[in-house]
C-alpha cells in the first residue's frame, strides 16, 4: 500500500470519488499504452525479502520497530507484524552478473541487520513461515503500529462480520479461529519482479501462471504451522484464507476470495486485467490519493496512477501485474509472489534464476496458451504443487507427468538455454539451476527437508520443543553461503 494514508471510507462521496480517481487511472494507462509511453527494451528484475525477527529462545521477537530505527537504511521497511522486517532490493538490468549483484547487496544487508539485531538479543531468519509461531504470538498488540495495518484489519474484520476462520488439513489438520488477520503475518516470502514490455504483456502473463505450478513444486519451504504438517506450501491457503473478505454467508462463499491464482487466462491487455480486479473486488480503503492522471497527462507528465496502485495492492494475485515509474519512464511488471523466503538465501537466488530463465524462455508455440492449455488443468497444477510439492502429478499439455521428471528433462533445460542467450554470467547459471537441480535428484526441498526433520524430532518430543529444535538448525543455513544441504539433522 506504499505510504499513502489509508482509512475506512467515511461516507458514500468519498467512496465515488476515490472511484472516479480509480477509473481516470485505468484511461490513463490505457492511453499510454496507446500511445506506446510504456518502457520498452530493456528488462530490469527486482525483489522484495521478508523476514522473521527471532530471540534467543528460538521464538518470535517482537521488536521490529527499534530495530527498525536502528538499522537506518532505506532498504529496510516495517511488514504487518512486530516479528517481521521487510528487505527492498535495487532494480538490476538483466544481464551478466546481475544474479550475483543482486544476491550480494541481500547478503549485505543482512549483515547489516543481523548487527543490530545481535545488539538485542534478536536474530533475522529467512523462512517461509517460522515454526515457532504460536497463536498467542498473533495477538492485535503485536500488530506493527501503523495505520495502514490497523485500517487494513479493521476493514476486512467488518466486511466478514466475525472473526478469520482456518481450515487447513495436511498429515495434521488445524481448525481454528482468530479475531484479526495476524496470521497473514505468518507468511514470509521472497517476491520477485519481472519487467516486460506492453506488447509482451498477455503471452508472459499467461506463461507465468502457466509455469506456476512447477516452480512452486521445486521451491516449497512452508510445510508447518502451530506445530501442524500441511501443505508442502502452506503459505497458500493460510494467506487465502487469513484475509479473506467473506462472510460464511453462502451467497458469499460463491465469490472469489481477493487472494486467488485466478478464474481464466488472460485474453486482452494488461488494462482488461485492471478493469476486471476493478468490477469483481469492491474498494476497500480511502486513502490521500489527488492526482487526475489524465491531466497529468495532457500536460506531458506521467502520472503514478496511485489510485489504481491502492486498489490493486488490495487485490492479492499469486501473479500480480504491477505498473510503476522509474527515473521518468512508466512501465510494466510482472511480480511473482508464491515464492517463499529461505531456506537459505542461495535457494531464494536460485529459485528467483529458475523463475526468470523460464520467464524469459517461454516457447514460441506458448504464446498463445487458451489454445494450447486449459487454464483449470494451470489453476489445478498450482495448488497440487501447494500441496505436495515434488510429489505431485502435473497435467502439462495434454499428459500427466511426475514433478521431478518436468522440472529435470524440460525446465532446467529451458531456463539454462535462455539464461545463456541472454549472456548471464555461466558460473551464476550454473551454480544457481545446479540448487534446483539438486532438490530433484535428492528429491528434497525445503518443505520436505522440515517435515521429515519434525517427524522425526516428534518422536518422544513435544512439537513446540520439535519446532524450537527445527528452527534452531534452519537458522544455521541461513548463515551458509554455500548450498543448503538437505540432509538429516
């Protein structure tokens, strides 16, 4: 939600104007893409990591905020809760060494907060949802004082009429209920950003919830919550359902949560993406946004659009299409959010490598996929590798194939093959596909690595003394600088 102010609507003509700010938006973009002021030929890639603040006892520390000020760099930033930090890497050109520019500025700053950290008792982890989470942890006094996330809480809490359900079943089964929407707090990621030029748009759109599903299978880091197996990537039912503005109203029920993989392919431009968030999700928030964009526009500027930003940050797409301006010059993105964060930053580096060579290897023949692919065998691909990871089966064009033999024979292959076109330093491609490619031949992720690890720690254990132990050892490859070795404890 940037740093714009954020409140509930106050009345009917505060809602209609914020609308017509939305819509003046949405005829701005269009007209710019009309006129072709998008960016175009160049490709820069970013991300975005989450983080986990924990103490000496293995648990959530919730001091975010004086870390916070004391760590005094811009790249850090508050998350929704007390025990989460937020990490904004610089914007690289993608080409040669720009994985390893990239991976070294994250490594840096992570020194950097790990120093002050350190100076309270505090350790930072990547991770994809800590394990030592308890429902206690997520109380409303240890939300991150801000208003954005109190306005964010308050809102979706009275849209529902009554507290957040969870229904997650796995090897364990957790059924419960919460009064606000902490458990979103939970879900730790590292989220990648791709631009793309406007007439690539919709092929590379459809391609990236195309190749989801298999990217999500190799990457799975979250299979644990409140003690709980679930899913190999329990991240994506918990933030479905932790923010979810439906009532158990059946009527309700029928619509679609705003956290969604989505209903279709995309069939227009990046604007008909827009115009449908706008119809099928109501507004949630007022904020200070005053810019008329298509004045901005008549006078030559380039409007920030910052009425349609509020609104799409509102609306939680695993792929979500991202509209910005950098040194002047408007373009598009493309930002992959179901990777999550960890096991170590090596992985989180070779899974964002393996996302973008396929991003950027999408096959001739596949950029037309409503013809090549139904989008309900894509949508069911994406929450069988949630669930199972490296396990499943993926309906890929036409036949059933295992994870493994996918992700070996035809998509290692594919991101090498462009990722060298594109003149990206050999050793970085080869040393990052080389983590992926590991995890198919041990047939071990970071998922698996952790539920086979707490299984095992369960016996004649506890399960918060079975997490404590599992976090404790997690926390030791973060430090590694060399690949995550998925090997018993």
């Amino acid at each position: 939600m940037g740093d714009q102010r954020v409140s509930k609507f106050s009345d009917p003509l505060e809602k209609r104007s914020f609308a017509r700010y939305l819509l003046n938006d949405i005829k701005a973009l269009e007209r710019m893409l009309d006129e072709r002021q998008i960016e175009s030929g160049i490709t820069r890639i970013g991300a975005e990591q989450e983080l986990c603040l924990v103490g000496d006892d293995w648990k959530p520390a919730m001091n975010n905020m004086l870390l916070l000020d004391e760590i005094k760099d811009e790249h850090y930033t508050t998350e929704i809760a007390r025990f989460n930090l937020e990490i904004n890497l610089d914007p690289q050109v993608f080409k040669t060494d720009c994985f390893r520019r990239m991976e070294n500025q994250l490594r840096d700053l992570l020194k950097k907060g790990r120093k002050v950290a350190g100076k309270h008792n505090t350790k930072i982890m990547v991770t994809g949802i800590l394990p030592t989470l308890q429902q206690k942890d997520l109380s409303f006094e240890f939300m991150t004082p801000n208003p954005r996330y109190e306005a964010l809480n308050n809102i979706i809490r009275s849209q529902r009429k009554g507290d957040f359900e969870l229904n997650l079943h796995g090897l364990d089964d957790l059924i419960t209920k919460h009064p606000n929407i902490l458990f979103e707090a939970c879900n730790t990621s590292f989220q990648v950003h791709l631009q793309v030029d406007q007439d690539d748009f919709q092929s590379l759109y459809n391609w990236s919830q195309t190749i989801a599903g298999p990217v999500l299978a190799a990457c799975a880091n979250s299979p644990l919550l409140l003690g709980k197996r679930l899913w190999s990537e329990t991240r994506i039912a918990l933030f479905q359902q932790s923010v979810d503005t439906r009532d158990t109203n059946v009527d309700m029920r029928d619509k679609e949560p705003r956290v969604s993989f989505g209903r279709k392919w995309l069939e227009g431009s990046v604007v008909d993406l827009f115009k449908d968030q706008v119809s099928r999700y109501n507004l949630l928030f007022a904020s200070d946004v005053n810019e008329d964009s298509l004045a901005v526009l008549k006078d030559g500027g380039i409007p920030e659009l910052n009425a349609l930003k509020m609104h799409n940050s509102t609306v939680y797409s695993w792929n979500r299409a991202c509209y910005g301006v950098g040194g002047g010059k408007p373009h598009l993105r493309i930002e992959n959010r179901y990777i999550p964060a960890g096991p170590a930053v090596l992985d989180e580096m070779a899974n964002t490598a393996f996302w973008l060579g396929l991003m950027k290897g999408m096959p001739a023949d596949c950029a037309d996929m409503p013809s090549r692919m139904s989008f309900e065998d894509v949508r069911y691909n994406f929450y069988n590798a949630a669930n199972t990871s490296l396990d499943c089966q993926f309906r890929w064009f036409g036949q059933t194939v295992s994870a493994a033999k996918l992700i070996e024979e035809e998509l290692i292959p594919m991101a090498y093959k462009e990722l060298k076109s594109l003149k990206v330093d050999l050793a970085d491609i080869e040393r990052l596909l080389g983590v992926i490619e590991s995890r198919i031949y041990s047939h071990m992720n970071g998922a698996q690595w952790q539920m086979k690890n707490f299984s095992e720690l369960l016996i004649g254990s506890t399960p918060n003394e079975a997490s404590i132990s599992l976090t404790r050892e997690s926390m030791r490859t973060n430090k590694l600088k060399s690949q995550f070795t998925y090997g018993r404890m």
